[in-house]
C-alpha cells in the first residue's frame, strides 16, 4: 500500500468515526432540536391510533416539559390564564385525546440559543394540518425556554409569539 | 462495425450520437452551461422569487388552497410596501409565510365597520373583496412602521382571522402573480 493510500484510509477512518460520535454524542444544541422535533413527531396523529396510543403519545408529549413547566397560550387563545405544570398539561392533552382526528404537526426555522449550561431558548414556527376533504392549516410563532434537568433537556416554558398588534373586534 | 457516429464538423465530429444527447459536443461547455444555470436558479428561487404554496382559506377567492405563486423577495428594495398590495408575512423564520393584503399604511388610523373598511374616516374601495362580512372593529392607530395587514376572505370568523399591524420588518416581499 502506498503512503498516500495510507493517509486516505486513515482519513477516512477518522472522518467516519467522528461521524459516529457526532451520531452517539450530540451536543446541547442538537439535544435540544431533537426534543423539540421528537414533541412535533409524537403530536402527529394518523387518526387510526387506538386510545392507548393515543395515551402513550401524550405521556410521551407531557415527558418532554419540565415538572414546573408553563404554557401561555392566551395571546392566540381565548384561555384565562396559563397552563402550569407538567401534570396540567397531561390533563389537557388527555381530555382532548378522544377528539384527536388526523393531524400533522412540523416544526420550521428552529433557531436554538443556548443561555448557560442548564438553559435555552428556541424560536420556532410550529405548524398543523389537518387531513381529509376540508383539511385545514394553521401555523404559529413560539418561542421556547428549555431547561436541562438531570441530564435531560425539557421544555420549561411555552409562550405563543403573536407578532403582531390584533385590533379590538367588536 | 462501427458505433453510430454524427457527421457533424468540427468538435462534434466523432463524437457518438448518445454522448451529444447527454452531454453535448463539448462536455467542458456543458459543465459551464449546467453550472451556470443551477447558480441562476439558486440565485433566482432562493433569493429573489420564492417559490411558495398556498396552504390557507384566508386569501381567498384571490388565491386558493394549493394554487403554486412566488414572492418577490426584491420588490421592496425599490418601492416601499402599498395599500392593496398581496406581501408574504415571515413568522420565526421565512418556511411558513402568511399571505395578507395591505389595506393600512404606517400613521393611519383603521376601523371597520359593518365590513367596510375606513381609513382615518375615509371609505376604502376594496374591488378585490368578493363577499364582505359584517366585522366590526374598534380603530387602530398605526405606529411609524406599522402595515395593517387583512385577508381577501371576509367570510371568516373575524376571530379566526388573522389581522392587524404588522411592523415593517415581518413583510418579506410582494407576491409575483
């Protein structure tokens, strides 16, 4: 084998074992980006889950917030205050789940800044659309904090970005 | 025997009938020419002309559900956004983009009233509106670098309608067609 040959396996080699430990150890950012997108893969439905599908989905949903985790949803909802907690929000998505039809949610243009070590924002823009004849699509602007806890980064605080000033419908 | 050859002159000469198909008589032009082109097209559909697709009913019956368009991402480089211009919308980043029409200007004042819509107490003639809607709305005053932003399809819910003021920096361009 000539040297030049050498140094090309060797190159090779090293580039796919940094590819392997860029797979196997991500860093905070890509950690951040795969809880956020696995939240929009788990809030995707096909609308042939059977109940306990749907259970585990929204156990898995719920997994991903913080235990003191809040949800703000009041600029774009008709909502009275905030969601708070990890087991208020498991209540919510779990009342709602029997009227879960098809719907796919997809996450764009997720920029992740890290604060510290511990903690994070994301922007996102999150969007859902429903299947079938009168399928329906709405997106939305939110920003996320994610904190990391025990290891785990989990989302610590929804805020539904409006962007713009709504007038006063009467 | 002998491959299929052209009878051309110059380069072409000799050169088998499937290699001009695929590549032409001179590969090296070739390369310059699909080098060139895809440059354009990534200069052309990623920056200039976005190609987009209409996913909502609120522009309707002016655009509707899965009608193919672009946006000009340039068209405000030379003239400033105007009233009853369709623009793109940016939310976090440009993917997902909100079609509206611009019926306020920076500075004015906006109400509507049983759907028509006045403009610091002027009636505004919307030719484009095809089904007004009885909405009623409170006036809002526009800031220095503020565009209120509508939909064509007043038949909606005004709730479920997203309007109002958009500031300057979220209008990302015109729509082409």
């Amino acid at each position: 084998m000539s040297r030049s040959s050498r140094w090309l396996m060797i190159g090779v080699v090293l580039a796919g074992l940094a590819g392997i430990a860029w797979r196997l150890w991500p860093n905070d950012e890509r950690k951040i980006r795969q809880t956020i997108l696995g939240m929009a893969a788990d809030a995707t439905f096909t609308g042939h889950e059977g109940n306990f599908a749907k259970l585990g989905k929204i156990g898995s949903i719920a997994g991903r917030f913080a235990e003191d985790a809040e949800v703000h949803l009041e600029q774009v909802l008709p909502l009275d205050g905030p969601l708070k907690g990890r087991e208020t929000i498991r209540q919510m998505l779990t009342a709602g789940a029997p009227y879960m039809g098809a719907v796919t949610v997809q996450v764009y243009d997720l920029q992740v800044q890290l604060v510290d070590d511990v903690s994070a924002t994301a922007l996102l823009t999150a969007s859902a659309k429903t299947t079938g004849k009168k399928g329906e699509f709405d997106a939305q602007e939110f920003e996320l904090r994610m904190v990391k806890r025990e290891g785990r980064w989990l989302v610590g605080r929804v805020e539904a970005v409006l962007g713009y000033r709504k007038p006063n419908i009467q | 025997m002998t491959d299929a050859t052209t009878e051309g002159r110059g380069e072409g000469r000799g050169t088998p009938w499937w290699q001009i198909i695929l590549i032409g008589r001179n590969p090296r032009m070739t390369l310059v020419r699909i080098g060139v082109t895809a440059l354009l097209a990534w200069f052309v559909f990623g920056e200039v002309l976005r190609p987009m697709r209409v996913a909502g009913p609120s522009m309707e019956p002016t655009y509707r559900l899965g009608q193919i368009n672009f946006l000009n991402r340039w068209s405000f480089k030379f003239h400033p956004p105007a009233r009853s211009d369709v623009v793109g919308v940016r939310l976090a980043g440009e993917s997902v983009v909100y079609l509206k029409r611009i019926i306020g200007l920076p500075g004015e004042r906006i109400r509507f009233v049983r759907g028509q819509v006045f403009v610091d107490d002027d009636l505004l003639v919307e030719p484009y509106l095809k089904n007004p809607a009885p909405w009623n709305e409170a006036e809002l005053q526009l800031g220095p670098d503020e565009y209120f932003l509508v939909g064509d399809n007043r038949t909606m819910s005004a709730r479920d309608h997203t309007h109002g003021a958009f500031r300057r920096s979220k209008l990302i361009g015109r729509v082409l067609l």
